[in-house]
C-alpha cells in the first residue's frame, strides 16, 4: 500500500479548493446532491481528488484513535473509503451521466408504461448511512416524446440517487431530468426506502418511506393516477 501524502486542510493548491474555485466563478452550488463532473478536469484530476479524500479520511481515523499502521483491518481503509465515495456510492456527485439511447415514439404510442421495482441505493446526507429502497416509474408518452430504453430508466435513477440525498428531493431530480428528456404527457414516481439513519442509530426505529412525485397527466387525471397506483401495490 502506497504512502498518504498529508494534506494541509487550508491549502489553497489543494485539488478540492481548485475545484470548488471553478464552481464560485460560474455561480454554481455544490450540494451534497449535486453533480459537479463538469468542473472536475478528466480523469487524472478525479484521481488526484481521490488521493486528497484519502489522506484526509486518514486524518479522520487518526481523530478516532485508530491504528491504522498496526491494525491489519483498518490499513488501507482510507483508500478505500476514498474509492468507495468517489466512484462507487456517491459516483453520481463526480462522474457525467450515462449514456441514454434516444428513439423518437414512431409508434404513437398513448398507453400506460409502468417501469420497476428499480432498486435504489443512496446515503442519507445528513449522516452518510445508507437509504436502500424500490422505485416504480410510470410514464405516458405523446407522439413527440422520445423513448428510452428499459435499462436506462435504471441507469438514470442510480446516477441520481448514488449521491448524499434526503429521499424527498432525491426523487423530484430524477422526475426533473426524466421529464426533460422524455417530454411526456404524464410521469408519476413512486420510491419507498429504509433508512438508516433511523435504523442504525438514533430511535432504531423499523418504519420506511414512501413517497411520490405526480406530474402532467397523473396529476389532472385521478383514473390515471388511481391505475399507476394500483398496478404498483399489486
């Protein structure tokens, strides 16, 4: 296992600050939720940041009175935890989004399409412990929506939601950038997930949530939006 290079946290030549300093000059926030892969400069850049989040994550379990020279489980565990948010749990925050097929709805197609469950997996951003959950996707499409294809409804939710979210605003982004690309007449979400934040710590309670984001068609239409519901629960 290679060295870690200390890092002094008020470097001003730090890769994160260079970063955020690209981010203040467009006028860009940078939540938790937020993807800021267009202000990342390729991939030697995100290696570098990678290289920054481990060594302070080391100084992060130095704080904690672990030995991480000695302790054969613990070294290394900064790289990986490093590797882990960059381009596994939160990989949505630092990468652009998939690839998504486009293809024009040359059949007119009109009717109900009714996409999950669609796993989900995402972090609580106020603790950074997980949210594991099921999402069910439903659209009516207008001869000049485009179309997607099925495995990419999975591709954009994960990108979305692989991110420090709150369940809420999680699912209206995704409802956001679907509706954007699909353009169609209704789109309705449905996600329930455990949290736990709730489970792990504090009340250790077992209850999940289940929330819902209605637009166009299902939310003007209530025999629509009473059938997408239905055809979920069953």
């Amino acid at each position: 296992m290679k060295a870690i290079t200390p890092v002094d946290p008020g470097a001003t030549t730090a890769v994160s600050a260079r970063i955020r300093a690209r981010l203040a000059a467009a006028g860009k926030r940078f939540h938790a939720n937020d993807n800021i892969a267009e202000y990342i400069e390729g991939e030697a850049e995100l290696a570098a940041l990678e290289a920054e989040v481990a060594a302070r994550m080391e100084a992060v379990l130095e704080a904690l009175v672990i030995d991480t020279a000695r302790d054969h489980n613990a070294r290394g565990t900064a790289h990986r935890v490093a590797r882990m948010f960059l381009h596994e749990v939160f990989r949505g925050r630092y990468h652009p989004m998939p690839r998504v097929t486009e293809f024009p709805n040359a059949e007119r197609l009109n009717e109900l399409m009714i996409v999950g469950p669609i796993t989900v997996r995402s972090a609580c951003s106020h603790h950074l412990v997980p949210i594991l959950g099921k999402l069910w996707i439903g659209v009516l499409p207008n001869e000049r929506s485009n179309l997607i294809g099925l495995s990419k409804y999975s591709r954009l939710a994960n990108w979305v939601m692989s991110r420090p979210q709150i369940q809420e605003e999680a699912v209206i982004q995704l409802a956001d950038l679907l509706e954007s690309r699909m353009q169609p007449d209704g789109l309705a979400l449905v996600i329930e997930a455990d949290h736990f934040c709730t489970q792990w710590r504090g009340v250790k309670d077992e209850s999940h949530m289940v929330n819902s984001v209605m637009r166009g068609a299902f939310l003007q239409n209530t025999a629509l939006r009473r059938e997408f519901l239905q055809l979920v629960r069953s």
